[in-house]
C-alpha cells in the first residue's frame, strides 16, 4: 500500500496553501480560488489550528447569512485539524476521510506542515495501485 509520503512525491505541485485564523474569510475564499484548492491549512505562528474549506464557506457563511468580509476565519474553520503523518498509508487516510466526512488532510512531519493530501489524491493512489496489479498478473498469466 502507498504511502502519504510517496503521493505527496507524485504531486506536480507540492505548494501548501495556508491561511491565519484572523484572515477574512473572503480572503480565503478568495485565495482558495487564485490556488484552485478547496481547502487552506490554518496556522498560527507555524502550527496547524485548524482547516478551512469550501464546505466551511457554504455551510458557515452563505447559509447562515454572515458577511465573508467581517467573519475572521477562525469563526468557521473546522479545529483541531485531524492530521496525518507522511507514513501513514493511503487505505487508512481514505478511512479517516470517510469516517470523519472531510476531504482534505494536512500531513506534519516532527510538528511541521509538509503537505495536504485530498481524497482524490488517495483514489488515484488506489487506482493507480490496481493498475499495477492488473499489469503484472496480466504478465505472468501470458508467461
């Protein structure tokens, strides 16, 4: 099984996109959209604090009729941010992110931010994986 390490290596772009829990969440919103990310890691001199994602902007925002350009981000990220370790494999983020419903996790190495990976990060990981298989069964079936 992959590892978070070996998708964060096959990554064209290995940018992490972060924010300040005191940004706006117009900001952010409008950062995520320059990127074409979905989600900004929230730090806080350095650490991790939390997540912010488009979900939190429909659902925390939109919604709920708040202004995006008042409302600090720390009101609707989502916090503690559930992380993960660049050894840690792809089957067992997949079932952090389906357990917990979130498609993005932060990866800290030794208490730095190294990466994000996305759910569509670890499908093509999976998809990536059986191909393989396929191939070398395909090979030792025809001799």
């Amino acid at each position: 099984m992959k590892t978070v390490a070996q998708i964060l290596g096959s990554k064209p772009d290995q940018s992490v996109h972060t924010v300040e829990p005191t940004a706006s969440v117009y900001d952010a919103v409008k950062l995520m959209a320059d990127k074409n990310v979905g989600a900004l890691v929230v730090t806080e001199r350095g650490k991790v604090v939390g997540i912010v994602s488009e979900r939190d902007y429909a659902r925390k925002v939109v919604l709920l009729g708040r202004s995006s350009a008042d409302t600090p981000v720390s009101q609707i990220m989502s916090s503690p941010a559930f992380t993960v370790t660049p050894d840690e494999t792809v089957q067992r983020c997949m079932e952090i992110m389906t357990e917990r419903r979130f498609r993005h996790l932060p990866v800290v190495n030794e208490g730095q931010l190294v990466g994000v990976i996305s759910i569509g990060d670890c499908v093509r990981a999976v998809i990536d994986e059986q191909q393989d298989t396929i191939q070398q069964l395909e090979r030792f079936i025809s001799g």
